[in-house]
C-alpha cells in the first residue's frame, strides 16, 4: 500500500473509533446488545437490508461485491473513488453497524431507522443529511370516501467526502433503474462524486412528484365533472377523501423546498445547476398543488351549494303540495260543521259540486305551482 493510500486508510479508522461510544449509545437506545463489527453481516444480496454497495473510481463502477466496510475502504485509497450504499427499510442494528463504519451521527441513524421526519437537510461534521418524503400515485377504478390516491415513503442521503448512502423506506421511488441510468449513461456525472448520486436521487423523487400531480389532475377533472353533471348527484365523501389525500401530499412537496435551496447554496457550481433544475420542477409540483387545493376547496363549496339548492327545491315541492292538499282539508272542514240550516246539503247536486270546485281549485293551484317552478 502506497504511503497516501496509508494515510487515507488512517483516517478512516480513528473516526470509526470517534463514533463508537454514540453508536454504542444507539444500540442501547434500539434495544441491541453488544458492538457491531465493521460491516459484519451485511454484504449485498444476504437477506439483509443492503440493496447494492458499489465502489465507482472516476465515474466507472469497480466490478465486482463488496461489503460496506471493504467498499469504504477501497475508496479511502483513491481521491477520485467513492462508495454508494443501498438500503432498503433498514433495522436498528443494521444501521447501526452502518454508522459505526461510516461514522454516522447518531440522531441521523435514529432518523434513518424511524423514518418519520419532516424533510430537512442537516450537517454533522463532513457529513450532510437530507430527508426526503416520497409519493408514488396508487391507482383506483373509482374515487371512494376510502380510497388511497398518494402513498407516501421516505428517502434519506448520507452524503460524505467519498460516500453516499441512501436509505428509502416504502415502496415509492425506486433506485435501481436510477443507478444502472448513471452507470451506463451518465458516466460523466458520476465523475462529480457523491453529490451527483444525491442529485439523481432528488431529482428521482421530484420527478415522481410530478406524475403524481399530472394524476391527482386527472382524478379533480373527474370530480368536477361530476358535481356539475345534470345526470348525476356526487357525493360530498370522495370530494373530502381527495383533500385529506391532497394534503398528504402538499406535506411531502412543500417542505422539501428550503432543502433544495440550501443546497443550491453550497454545493459547486458544476453540480449546482443540477439542482436548480430540481428546484425549478419541484416550485412548479408546489404551485400546482397549490392550485389543486384552491380548484378543491371551489369544488366543495359548490357542491355544499348544489346540496342546500336542493334541499330548498324539496321543501318548496312538499310546501305546494301540502298547499293543494289544504284545499281538500278546508272543504271537508266546511262541510262537516253541524250547522243547522246548509242548503248544499239537502241540494241533490250539492255532493258533485263541492268535489268539481275543490278539484277545480286543486288544478288551478297545481299549474300555479308548476309555472313558478315549484312543481
């Protein structure tokens, strides 16, 4: 081993030692036991929560499988290497082992195995941090006052010096065609290091917020369509289903943007306008959702509008019937007093009579309320 090769490897080792009393802290914190060796376990394709660990020299990958510990350290020996680890829904322990061997920061790995955190970008050290919630479009055959229209996950980077670990917790935004379209297409952008993988990954999930709001679009056409549609009464339940899935989306697209900016902010001008990119598909995503949310709340007010219309159309159709049916209850009422003088009664053609004025009446308040619309 050559004498920078050397001293790139000693580095490594006292920050490995740097990190095993928060570590330690962590397991104890996650219930395990013991000291997790470097990397014990864990090679890609065992079972475990290691998708793929690759080293890439200058933007090629370096064939062959590595474990997370050997692939740090053959990166370690060259300026121009790094190591991008794969994880899927890791354990504690796993991440654990992880973060001893990388030298992860303790509250990131509680974050990284727990996956319940607003977007954000945090530094500990040299190393950044940035959680990222994903969204994939569920479909349906009809909207319900059950039905999931966004399911959401979580993404997280670990970006350092000469690594890159993600982590992806739920089954939305893939990696694995993300990886092989930087290894066969993109060579030159892996040259830029970890930083580029970050920016395949971002851009990954910002891109499947934009097919989601291209959907959710599609779905609002179908609900305005229905509420204003003559031939049929929508229900108000899927209009509120369709906000509640609304919001669980603008929670995953809006916060992400001071990240975004913060990275911009730092990361070289090479890689930067990467990211602007990003963040310019990203500001549209915010405004469309945005616009979803208003065209929503309209659709719901008019459809809370339609309902009270209708409501008003039934208690005008009771009241005229109720009207006509009075006529009937008025003659019966005249007629059945105990008077003791009422020609009508002795008359032979007092019966007829009564009843041809009352329908008479009857009919004539009928086209009165069916002229006025009542009816």
């Amino acid at each position: 081993m050559s004498e920078r090769e050397s001293s790139s490897w000693s580095r490594t080792k006292p920050l490995s030692r740097a990190f095993a009393v928060p570590v330690r802290a962590m397991n104890r914190i996650l219930g395990t036991s013991g000291d997790v060796t470097d990397g014990a376990g864990l090679g890609a394709g065992d079972g475990t929560a290691v998708v793929d660990c690759a080293v890439y020299v200058a933007g090629q990958r370096l064939p062959g499988q590595f474990g997370p510990a050997e692939a740090l350290e053959m990166a370690c020996a060259r300026e121009d290497a790094f190591v991008w680890l794969g994880l899927h829904e890791p354990s504690g322990a796993e991440m654990a082992g992880i973060a001893q061997t990388y030298g992860l920061h303790e509250l990131a790995v509680e974050d990284a195995v727990k996956a319940e955190q607003r977007p954000k970008l945090e530094q500990f050290g040299a190393v950044h941090f940035l959680v990222m919630r994903t969204a994939r479009y569920v479909p349906h055959r009809e909207l319900t006052e059950t039905s999931q229209v966004v399911e959401t996950g979580q993404m997280m980077i670990f970006v350092g010096p000469q690594f890159v670990i993600t982590v992806r917790h739920g089954d939305a935004s893939e990696l694995g065609t993300v990886r092989s379209d930087l290894e066969k297409d993109r060579v030159d952008l892996l040259e830029q290091g970890p930083w580029a993988v970050a920016y395949a990954v971002t851009d990954r999930v910002v891109d499947n917020y934009v097919a989601v709001a291209d959907q959710v679009e599609a779905d609002l056409d179908l609900i305005e369509e229905g509420v204003f549609s003559r031939d049929s009464a929508s229900p108000i339940q899927p209009i509120y289903q369709m906000k509640r899935e609304l919001v669980e989306f603008r929670r995953a697209v809006v916060p992400l943007q001071r990240p975004l900016a913060m990275i911009v902010a730092f990361v070289p001008k090479r890689i930067g306008k990467y990211f602007r990119d990003v963040q310019d598909h990203l500001t549209r995503t915010v405004e469309q959702v945005s616009s979803y949310d208003d065209l929503l709340n309209s659709i719901l007010q008019a459809r809370l509008a339609q309902v009270t219309v209708d409501q008003n159309n039934d208690m005008r159709k009771i009241a005229a019937w109720a009207a006509i049916a009075t006529v009937w209850t008025a003659g019966a009422g005249i007629e059945g007093m105990n008077f003791a003088y009422m020609p009508e009664l002795s008359w032979k053609y007092g019966y007829p009579v009564i009843c041809s004025l009352l329908l008479i009446v009857s009919l004539m308040l009928y086209r009165a309320f069916r002229r006025n619309g009542w009816l």
